[in-house]
C-alpha cells in the first residue's frame, strides 16, 4: 500500500506483538499512518532522527530495554513541548500523575481500540492549547 504523506503519522512504542498489532490496526481503520518501534530506545532514535512527521506518541509504559515509556515521552516533549502522548500500561496508572507530561492521556489496559482512537484524535485537535 503506498504510504499518504499527508496522513498524520503516529508512533506507536509497544514490545508486545498481539498489543502492537491491535493498536496498529486501530489507528490505521481510523485513517492515520503508524511507525512501530519495540523498544523506548528505538523509538528515541526515530523521534530525535525526525525520520517521518511523527504527529502522537503512543506508548506503553512499561517496556524492554533501558527505558520506559515515561522516558520516551519526556524525549518526544523535548523536541515538541506541546507533542501528544498517549500512554498505555496495565499496572502504572498510579504513576502518571507524578510521571507523566503534561496535556497527555492515559489509557488502562485492557481498553477499546475505540477508546484509543479518540484519545489520538483528541489530543490532535487539541493541537497546542493548554488545559
């Protein structure tokens, strides 16, 4: 399929296939494009390397390798402050409001594909507002 350079492409860091794949699927039925990196490191590189315009972050906290998704999170707001997040976890909601950015979201797992899309959307139509 021949990639839509005008689509908003939306970074999407999870080390787990089945996760990945359902995220993936859900934002791209949504009409976004996706780039999928496994690792936080991974997705620090592809961020920082500005290989495509990623638009939103979505990540899950917890994550193989040196980093989590909170570190990731803080790289992507160094480059953009008003960057989008959307965070993924199964046990680290408890976290979020002494780890998180600001203007992010945060999404329990397991959670609706549907619930995912809307919190992309929301925060892309959000755009640089504050609040």
């Amino acid at each position: 399929m021949e990639k839509n350079k005008n689509l908003p492409v939306v970074l999407i860091v999870e080390d787990d296939a089945a996760i990945q794949a359902i995220v993936d699927e859900a934002l791209i039925d949504a009409g976004f494009e996706t780039a999928i990196a496994p690792s936080a490191e991974e997705a620090v590189t592809l961020l920082k390397g500005k290989v495509a315009n990623y638009r939103a972050l979505v990540t899950d906290i917890n994550l193989k390798g040196m980093m989590n998704g909170w570190e990731v999170a803080k790289a992507a707001r160094e480059i953009d402050p008003a960057f989008p997040i959307v965070y993924m976890t199964g046990a680290a909601a408890g976290e979020w409001a002494s780890r998180g950015v600001p203007n992010s979201i945060l999404l329990e797992k397991p959670f609706a594909p549907a619930q995912l899309v809307m919190a992309v959307s929301q925060l892309l139509n959000t755009g640089t507002q504050t609040g």
